[in-house]
C-alpha cells in the first residue's frame, strides 16, 4: 500500500487530516477568533478576514492530504475528498452546538455567530455547503502543493499584498493622500472598511510586480546587488512612511526602531558570534536607569545633564556589565550559556523592583521627569523627531555592526560560531572572541535604552521583563540570522504589525503566532538571510 514519508497510509491521511481541520474549525469559531475577524472585510461585501481564517484551514487540510506518491490525479483527489470530511465535521459540530444551545459554556457560540459560521444555513444545506466549500478550497491546496516552487511564490506574494492593502487600510490612505495631495483615489481603491475589487485588482498587481522584481533581480544584478537594491527600497520605507501618514504611524515606527537597535546588539552576540543570550534586556535596562538617573528632574538624579551627554555614558555602564557578567559566564556553551543570561535578566530585573534599591532607582515607582533630547537648542517633543533621531542611531549602530562582520574580528566570530573546537585549533582565544561580542551587544543594548528613558519620559521595572528579550530573538530569527536588514524586517513584522492590527484587540497576537509558524515553516533562514550564511545553511 501506498505511504506517505511518515509513514501513514493514504486513506489514513486522509481521515486525519479531515478530522483535524475540521475540529480547528469548530475551536476558532468556539473561541470567538471567527467572530472577531468575520466583522473586518477584506474585499468589501464579498470576503471577510474570518472567512480566508476558515479557507486556510482548508488549504492546509488539501496540502496535508495530497500525498505526492500516489501521483497527480491520486494526491488530488484525496486531497478533495479530506476537505469535505472536514466541512461536515465542521459543520456537524456547530449544528449539534446550536442545538444544545452551548452558549453558557462558549460565550463566544452566540446565535449569531453560528449563523454566520454556517453561512446562513440550518440542517442538510449547512453540511452540504461547508462540505462543498470546503472541498472546493482544499482541492485548491492540493494543487498548489503540486505546482512549481516559482509559482507558489508568486501565490504568497499575491495573498500578501491584499492582505496587506485591506488590512492597513488606514495606513495606505493616510500615505497616499498626504503624499498626492487628495483623496479622490480611495473611493475607487476602498469600499468602506475593505478593498473594492478594483483595489482588489491593484493589490494583485502589486504582488505580481514586486515577485516579478524579485525573479529578474536575482537573474540580473545578482545577490549583492538585489540586496543593495532592497536596503535603498527599505530605508526610502523607513524615512518616508512616517512622515506622510501621522503621529499614531510614527509612534508605532519608534517602537519599532528601539527594537531594532536592540536587534542589532543581539545579532552580533547570536548572528555573528552564536552567543544565545536570554538575558539581553539586563543591558537594555542598564542603558535605560543609567540615562534617567543622570538627566531627570527627580529627587533620585544623581545629576542634569543632557541627553548627548548621558549617552556615551549609558552607553559604557551597559559595556562595564556585559563585561563584568560575560567572564565567569563564557565559558561555558549552547544551552548553559542560554541559562546563565538568563539568570542575569532575572536578577537585574528583581534588583530594580525591589524595596532594597527603592532609594536608589526607585524601585516599583520607577524614575519620572526624564527630559527629551534637544537638537541645536530645540526640545525633540514630537514622535516624528524622536523616530529619526531612532532611525539615525540604529543606522549608525548597523553601519558598526556591517563593517564588525567584514573585519577579521567578525571571521573570528564567525569560526567560533560554526565550531568552537575547530576555531580554538586554529588560534582564535575562544574567550576573549566571545566577551569583544557580548560586550558590544551590551553597549548597543544600552544605547537602545537610553533612547526608550528618553522617549518614554519615565521608566518603570515593568519595562523590562523577560519578553523583551525574547521578542528580540523572535525578530532576529524572523528576520534572519546575522543579517542587518533583517533586523529591521524581523522589528517591524513582529513588533509593528501587531500595533498597526490594535482593532483585533488581543486576537492580533494570532498575527504574530502564525508568522512565526509561517516562516519557520516556509522559510527557515529567515525572511531576509545573510547571503553568506544562507549559501552555508
């Protein structure tokens, strides 16, 4: 009989993958996600971002089930035939629900919510549509798993681009009508919340022309050059989107530049030299008391000065502590190394919440009266300044960064990274290669810092919790490894999107969820690798 590599038998996929879909089905309309994105359109009065929620499962039920080994016409059919076994599972559970009226146990199982889960439909004709339906969409995902690589990134590229023009909506009109002068385009491109079909169409277009971009650039210009390209392209992005949208836009691209400042720390420790760090935001922190003890208008000051001035020291103090943590603790290797940051991040962040240092730094009320920074005399109060000012120093740290990785000391990182036995064979001190790193990601987490003390006008120990570091990570491994522009990707995927989706309330961390799955899924070395290490992997 014939199996698939796991070892499952066709019929068997089959039915495991119907069940499966089916039942996740039931569980994002039990929780309430359905409901939620039902109400947001994406092509205005013809398809809701609940609906493609629903469409996806049965994609992924088709692709699970179209086992390549029992050939074309085989793997299509069960693919077919998984996709309606997960449509009357689907089905058949929401009507047995409405049935025992389940309300009181799954708040979100609303009569509403079920009529719209079962596209208006009672009995007999809701089994026979989602089954329809759902065969329909799970057919289509048996043959995108079957067509050539290319086109399925063209597919991606094309779904990215409607998702992204309907979803931020708000964002591309602000854009636009700041950037031509009127708004006479955004009745013909949007219909109310959602894309009309002719801004349907654009989006599609879109999608085709930047894959079609993509595919010429890599058969023309070469890596170097594509890339060279797609850094000019992003930094024209980073300086121009938020000076033709709003304040909202522009405190949302801070966030997202302070993170990729810490991103840059981080990579050098982990891209460049392999360093796993889970206590990164000890040094952030560091920066971040150093600058509001040194600048604020508080009884706790220490002194006034300004912010350039307490920068370079902010700066030093994150170094002195990188040092003085990374000697006892680089010595040792992978998962130790990962447990001893982070037991460094736990005793920083329990120090500046307890009672003991509460005279110093405050303590749980943290440090208030933190002024702005100034430029040639004048206050930088609005969130555009303080975002190019970001935009600036992390451009300025990734340019340190690049030339680092190109030296003889980021080779050295480098070989360490690939095999330490091997690189201490060939001279390299082990120790020393090491501490230069995560000293230098601790002093670009203290610049990171300070610039958050700065901006924020306060600090308090919640700022600093162990997520910090994490979503640092996260970015960098969404993003790509050891690579620059990949730091700013990773930073505005994983910490912006979730702010530009703020309507979704906390479903928007479904966003963040399912990108991390995606990518590790599709494209494991990152959405924009380093050419280097993705050539190696």
């Amino acid at each position: 009989m014939v199996r698939d590599m796991r070892g499952a038998a066709p019929h068997s996929l089959v039915l495991k993958a119907g069940l499966i879909g089916g039942l996740v089905g039931v569980y994002v309309v039990a929780v309430g996600v359905f409901a939620a994105f039902a109400a947001r359109p994406v092509v205005a009065q013809s398809l809701s971002l609940g609906q493609i929620m629903l469409l996806s499962i049965a994609l992924t039920v088709g692709w699970s089930a179209a086992d390549a080994r029992q050939g074309r016409s085989g793997g299509l059919a069960a693919a077919a035939l998984a996709g309606v076994l997960a449509g009357l599972v689907y089905a058949g559970v929401l009507l047995m629900a409405r049935e025992a009226k389940l309300q009181a146990m799954f708040v979100a199982l609303t009569p509403a919510a079920l009529n719209t889960g079962l596209f208006g439909r009672t009995g007999l004709a809701a089994l026979v549509a989602a089954a329809l339906i759902a065969g329909l969409a799970a057919l289509g995902g048996g043959l995108v798993r079957q067509m050539p690589a290319p086109a399925r990134r063209t597919l991606l590229a094309v779904a990215i681009a409607v998702l992204v023009g309907a979803l931020l909506r708000d964002l591309w009109i602000s854009f636009f009508a700041n950037l031509l002068g009127g708004r006479w385009w955004v009745s013909t491109i949007y219909t109310g919340n959602g894309l009309s079909w002719t801004g349907t169409g654009v989006a599609v277009a879109a999608g085709l022309a930047w894959q079609a971009l993509r595919m010429l650039g890599r058969r023309e210009a070469g890596a170097r050059s594509t890339s060279l390209i797609g850094i000019a392209l992003l930094l024209a992005a980073a300086i121009l989107i938020p000076y033709f949208t709003n304040a909202f836009v522009a405190q949302v691209m801070l966030l997202v530049g302070l993170y990729a400042l810490m991103g840059t720390g981080l990579n050098i420790e982990l891209g460049l030299a392999g360093l796993l760090d889970l206590g990164f935001v000890a040094f952030f922190a560091i920066g971040a008391y150093v600058t509001a003890l040194l600048t604020a208008d508080s009884p706790l000051a220490i002194a006034h000065l300004s912010f350039w001035e307490a920068l370079p020291i902010a700066t030093l103090c994150a170094a002195a502590g990188g040092f003085v943590f990374g000697l006892p603790v680089l010595r040792v290797r992978g998962d130790y190394l990962a447990l001893a940051t982070l037991g460094l991040g736990e005793i920083v962040r329990l120090l500046v919440v307890s009672d003991m240092s509460a005279p110093v730094i405050g303590g749980a009320q943290g440090i208030v009266g933190i002024p702005r920074p100034d430029l040639a005399g004048t206050p930088m109060v609005s969130q555009l300044s303080l975002y190019y000012l970001t935009l600036v120093l992390t451009c300025l740290v990734a340019l340190a960064g690049w030339r680092l990785q190109h030296s003889p000391v980021g080779r050295a990182w480098a070989a360490a990274r690939e095999d330490e036995d091997v690189a201490a064979t060939l001279g390299i001190d082990l120790v020393r290669s090491k501490l230069r790193a995560y000293v230098l990601g601790a002093a670009f987490a203290g610049v990171a810092g300070a610039l958050f003390a700065t901006t924020l006008g306060s600090i308090f120990p919640q700022s600093f919790k162990l997520d910090v570091s994490i979503n640092v990570l996260a970015l960098l491994v969404v993003g790509g490894l050891g690579s620059l522009p990949g730091v700013f990707v990773g930073s505005l995927i994983l910490i912006g999107l979730p702010e530009f989706l703020r309507e979704f309330g906390e479903y928007r961390y479904l966003f963040y969820g399912f990108l991390l799955i995606l990518v590790m899924r599709v494209r494991p070395q990152g959405l924009w690798p380093d050419p280097l290490q993705a050539r190696t992997s």
